[in-house]
C-alpha cells in the first residue's frame, strides 16, 4: 500500500480491513471506533500465544512488543518513547496530572464549557486542594482564542485544560496558537486528544503541549481500555505519581530490593501489570495509521465531512459544527429543523446508519475507510 494514499481506490482498498463496512454505515468513530482486521490478528496473537504457551515467552513475545508500541505511539505525537506511558483511559492520564501537580491554594485552572466530563472533573476535584477551575464560555460551539488570551492575563492561572476537538460541536482548538500562548504566559498545558489522535497529526513538541491523553478506542480504532498518556520530560518531575507500584521505580525487575526510585520516564506512571492485550491491538491500530499517514487520513475525514455538510445545507439541515478552515474536525452535528435530533438518530439507525445524539445534534464522525458513497445514503436517508 502507497504511504499516502490518494486516489480513491487506495481508501478503497483500507474499507476492506474494516469489515464493519459490510454490515452497517459507521458514523460514530468520535463515540467508539470499529476494529480492523489488523486489530482483529494482533487480538488473536495475543490470545494464541497465552493459549498455548502462557507467559513461556514473556520477554519475547510480550515486552518487546509493548516497548515497541510505545515508540510507535512517540511516533504518532512526535514524543519520544520515554514521555509515553499506557493508561486505561483518557481520564486516567488527566487524573495523573490533577492529582500529582504540586498545586498552591489559590492556584486557577482555566477549561471550558465545551469540554466532555473527563476533563472537567478532575480539575473540579481540586477545590478541596484550594484550586478554582474556571469554566470559559464556548460561543457557536467554539472558544474564541480571544477570550483564553484574556483569562490566561490572571497570574493564578497555572494550567490550561481544553480538548483538541470539541466531543459536541467537533470545533478543532488551534493547539499551536494555544501552546505559545500557554508558553509566553508560564502556564501548563493539557490536552485531552481523543477526539484527534488517530484522525490528524499532532506535534506535541511543535505545539509545547506539556500533557496529553488519549484513549484507543474513538480515530485510533483500537479497543477501549488502552489509551496513551503522554508527559513531556520538561515537566516530568512536577507530577509526583500518587499510585507508586512495582514497575514505577528502576530496576523494576528486581523484586528483592525495595526502593522508590521512579523510573527516569513516563513509565513511573504505570504502576503495574499493563493492559497486554489492549497494547497489542493498540500497536496493530497504530501502525494501519502511521502507514497511511495522518495528514492524509485528516485530507480524507475533512473532504468527506465537506460532503456531508454541503449536502446537509442543500436540504436545509442546520450546521452546528465549526466548519471554517482550521476549525472544522472529523466531528459534524447537524438538526434537521422540525425533527429532534434523537428522532434523526432513531430513522438514520433503522437505515443502519449509526450516528448519535450529542450535545442537542446530531452527530456524524466518518473515518477514512467510510465512503463517499455512505455520505450519499446518509443524505438521501434524510430525503
Ligand atoms: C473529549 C473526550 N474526552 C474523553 C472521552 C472519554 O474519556 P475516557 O477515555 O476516559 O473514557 C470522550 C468520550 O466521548 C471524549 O469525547
């Protein structure tokens, strides 16, 4: 297969690793992704081997390719491998921040009211720490860069906390602007990813994103329970790990002596027993990725989400989604004026058609292996 493909006939060949296009139209690869068949073999490789052989070939078999993993997803981020550690969820990589920063009563952190759940509550968690989380006002489904350039004027502020593409509306937030932002303002920066990674590039060290989560199963179209937490090492020793296990400290293979002295990475945030299998699936869903190349899969999700917003218009459906150039994501919520979205659901999964109610629209997330084809009987669904 090219790198980058570019003719249709290159997508074309990625539909037949994802057999979900044979049963049913997936548009909801920003709730849950489907697996490839890829994901389906390094599954089953996993399982073949703990079948017949156990942990016979544990080295070998199971740790080199965790290490491998990790590299793979550095690569996704341009991160290096040791500012990767594997976390069970988005949540749990925001978790490690919030919980292991070394906050001062007083401190501020600024997020948004377009934000889903996991990265609010762990900031709301820390009031009893003294920190107030300042929740910015989303206008048209977007926050305006002008109004966290104004927040972040507070000296308080000590991190910033926003998604790299709104879950509701799919605005995509200007990750650079923002980093330098963050930068010229000594302010911290987190990212919750998942609803990017997998579908665009992103350049952690470019942007001077300072922490990121995601989990695999939404763009990566990997499992859920697996996702990757990234810590970059300029700022690695401000987060103290609040669960120190085994495998937090070096020499983590000596069982014998006992020590607290973390690893000199990301890893000390894993504290023991990683999720094998979902490393596994995770890695195979990696690779498909990195061999198609992310700016390539970004070109693909944004032409085919063009499509359906023009042809969503030319019916007179309302577009709640961010479209301008730069803002716009894999992500379109639309409402047919007079239906209500969950009724739009409701007739688009009789057509076998999946999207999902979100935030008053309704939400529509095609992935590279969807087709324009599927954007076409999604619309005449609506006819
Ligand atoms: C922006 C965003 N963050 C996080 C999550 C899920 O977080 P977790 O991986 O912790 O389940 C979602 C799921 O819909 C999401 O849209």
């Amino acid at each position: 297969m090219p790198k980058r493909p570019t003719s249709s006939m290159s997508w074309e060949r990625t539909r037949s690793l994802f057999p979900v296009t044979r049963e049913i139209v997936y548009f909801n690869n920003a709730g849950v992704g489907p697996v490839s068949t890829r994901v389906d073999e390094a599954l089953r490789r996993f399982a073949g081997e703990a079948t017949r052989m156990g942990a016979f070939h544990y080295p070998r078999a199971f740790d080199a390719e965790i290490e491998r993993v990790r590299a793979r997803a550095a690569l996704l981020l341009n991160a290096s491998a040791d500012e990767i550690a594997f976390v069970k969820n988005t949540t749990e990589g925001l978790g490690i921040v919030a919980a292991g920063l070394d906050w001062r009563h007083g401190d501020q952190v600024v997020s948004c009211d377009l934000e889903y759940p996991s990265n609010v509550y762990p900031w709301w968690s820390l009031r009893d720490r003294g920190v107030e989380t300042l929740m910015l006002r989303g206008r048209d489904g977007r926050l305006p860069f002008a109004v966290v350039e104004e927040a972040l004027r507070n000296p308080r502020v000590r991190l910033l906390a926003l998604s790299s593409v709104e879950f509701g509306s799919g605005a995509r937030n200007d990750l650079e602007a923002l980093g330098g932002l963050c930068r010229e303002r000594g302010v911290l920066f987190c990212v919750d990813a998942i609803q990017s990674v997998g579908c665009f590039p992103i350049d952690v060290e470019h942007c001077g994103v300072d922490f990121l989560a995601a989990d695999g199963h939404k763009w990566m179209l990997s499992v859920e329970g697996c996702g990757i937490f990234f810590c970059s090492k300029r700022v690695q020793d401000l987060v103290t790990p609040r669960i120190v296990g085994w495998r937090s400290v070096r020499n983590n293979l000596d069982f014998d002596t006992y020590h607290t002295d973390l690893q000199d990475s990301a890893g000390r945030f894993e504290e023991g027993t990683p999720n094998t299998p979902g490393i596994f699936a995770l890695g195979a869903a990696i690779d498909l990725l990195l061999e198609l190349d992310l700016a390539a899969i970004g070109e693909r999700v944004l032409a085919l989400t063009d499509r359906l917003v023009d042809g969503l218009r030319a019916r007179g459906a309302e577009i709640k989604s961010p479209r301008e150039p730069g803002e716009a994501s894999g992500i379109v919520s639309f409402e047919i004026p007079g239906q209500p979205p969950a009724e739009t659901v409701r007739k688009l999964r009789a057509e076998k058609i999946f999207t999902i109610e979100r935030r008053g629209g309704v939400r529509a997330s095609p992935h590279f292996y969807n087709s324009e084809a599927e954007i076409d009987r999604l619309l005449s669904a609506l006819d």
